[in-house]
C-alpha cells in the first residue's frame, strides 16, 4: 500500500492525475490544429459577460468560427480558477470549448456541461481576438508530408512571437505533429534549442520540448542539450507547485542529464530536496547516489533539518531514509 501510495504521490507531483491520466499511460496526444478541427470542438468569438458560480465563466457570443454544434448566445463553460485573474469584462476573446470528453476511449457528453479546452498547445485555449490570433485558430495543415514542411517555417518563427500562448501553440505543432517533427534540419534543430535555453518562453512548450529531446533524440538532436538541461536545474525555482508547467520542466530535465550522463555539481542536485515537489526531490537524490554518493544521505537529514520543508516532500525524503537505512543493513 505504501508503494502505491507514494506512486500515486509522484503521478500527482507532474500533474499527471487525475486530468492528464491517460497520457501519462501512452495515449496518443493530438497538436492542438487537429483538436481545434474536431467536430466536437467549437470554436468561438466571443466578449467576456461575468464570472459565474465558481469554477465557471459567461461569455457572449460574438461570432461562431468552428465546429458542429450551435453556439448560444451565452456560453457558460468552465474555466481554469486561473483565468479569474486575466479576463476583463468586455473584452473581446477567442476561445475553443466542448460539451464531449472522452471516457474510456467513447465520446460522452461531459457531466460538467460546456469546458474550455485546455490542451497541449493551448492551455487553456483562449487569446484575444485580433487578426494574428484568428490565424493560430485558423491553422488548418496540409496533411500532405511535403507540403505541411512549406510551413514548418512559419511556426519556428512564431517560437519568437511575443504572446507564449502562440509560442506554445507552434511548439506543441511541432513537436506532436510527425511530418512536421520529421522535417527538423539542422538550422531548424538549432532554432528549437534557442527556444528551450529562453527562461522567457513558454513554460509548457519548452518542458514539451524537452521531452521530444528526450524521447525523440533522432529527430530533435543528441547534442547541444546539455547547457540546456543543466540551466534549467539549477535556476528555477524548487517551489514549482504553484507555477504552471515547471515540474514537468525539470522533470525532463533532469532524464536528459541522466541520458547523456551529465556531470552535475552537488549543490545543484541538493537544492530540490528543499521543494515541494516529491517526485523531483527522488530524482535529485538517484542523481546524488549516482555522481555524489558521498553527499546523498548528508543532503537528505539537511533537507529534513528546513523548518519550512513542505509536507509532502517531507514524508517522502523520511521514507527514503528508512529504505536506505534498511538497504544498509
């Protein structure tokens, strides 16, 4: 019970559970174009009304852009809690929403009601209403291999667009469509690492692109990680609960030190044993026992030592070290 439990501890520490469950268990995950294309997916301008009951939003229709279904006059959706502190009474915005989500492999109608989409590329899928971000909502790729590559350099210079919600719409095209992924050169290649060494950039797409680095080394490159992987761990900050996007940043930033047997110092390492993330503390402690092993039991009673060390992270460094003290027996 206690493995399952702490199993269950890291799955959440990345975010994977419970909304992104089946990805973490080998779902395919569609760019952001093709969700945007669905039937069930509707696509709308839209003039922010009121804030709801909790956890939802009203928006005025302004215009109908995409999908099957008839889009009222008012559409209440739910929304990330987040959203409550970016929207603004007449304002106008684009947004892509369903009334389906699937379960078990089948199409249901969503017990919540109407959703915002929040999905790889576009999380959540809303951007203000002007001519370039019709574009983005616009983006219908050429299935056809050859022709979709034409446009491949269309989304490399978007990586540079100041919204990071277009960064991380042309990212995420990228890198889950496979006949734009397959088409990377080198000066595409170099482009991409530019993006991911770029702290302003889009949190989501640059942990995004650092697991194709990571999963894909053939077509994303097997050099010119390392600088990339080691900035990473040892400058953003070890509280990332509340910062959308940074575990998973660190998490794979850390399996491409691990990959490519990256020399990382022990400070670096023995900082994330002071986070809030559990799942990133055991990485930092495997990678301790393996470049540091001298520093990884002294690294953990310092971390237990903090008065402010958070709970979860906590219970995990006290297990860790009745394991080991069990394995040295």
């Amino acid at each position: 019970m206690r493995t399952i439990q702490l199993s269950l501890l890291v799955l959440l520490s990345f975010g994977l559970l419970p909304l992104s469950a089946t990805n973490a268990f080998g779902a395919k995950i569609k760019p952001p174009g093709a969700v945007l294309l669905e039937a069930t997916t509707s696509v709308a301008a839209v003039e922010f009304a009121e804030a709801g009951v909790e956890g939802r939003m009203v928006f005025r229709r302004i215009e109908k852009l995409g999908g099957d279904a008839e889009i009222p006059e008012l559409i209440d959706l739910a929304v990330p809690a987040s959203l409550r502190r970016i929207v603004l009474p007449g304002e106008r915005y684009l947004i892509a929403y369903s009334l389906f989500r699937r379960e078990a492999e089948q199409i249901q109608v969503s017990r919540l009601g109407a959703q915002l989409l929040v999905i790889p590329g576009l999380e959540p899928a809303l951007l203000r209403d002007n001519a370039e971000n019709r574009a983005i909502f616009a983006w219908q790729p050429d299935t056809d291999p050859a022709a979709a590559r034409k446009r491949l350099p269309q989304l490399l210079a978007l990586l540079q667009a100041h919204d990071p919600q277009r960064q991380n719409f042309a990212l995420s095209e990228i890198v889950l469509r496979p006949q734009l992924a397959e088409a990377l050169d080198a000066r595409a290649r170099k482009a991409l690492l530019r993006f991911a060494a770029n702290p302003d950039a889009n949190t989501n797409a640059r942990a995004r692109l650092l697991h194709a680095a990571v999963s894909q080394p053939d077509l994303f490159g097997k050099s010119g990680w390392k600088d990339v992987a080691l900035t990473v761990l040892a400058t953003t900050p070890v509280q990332v609960q509340d910062s959308e996007g940074n575990a998973s940043l660190v998490r794979f930033a850390f399996e491409l030190a691990e990959r490519d047997r990256i020399a990382t110092s022990a400070p670096v390492l023995e900082r994330w044993l002071g986070g809030d993330n559990a799942a990133l503390a055991e990485m930092a402690l495997l990678a301790l026992r393996r470049q540091h092993p001298a520093r990884e039991l002294p690294a953990l009673e310092q971390a237990l030592s903090l008065s402010l060390l958070p709970a979860g992270t906590r219970e995990f460094l006290l297990d860790h070290k009745r394991r080991a003290a069990l394995m040295s027996r």
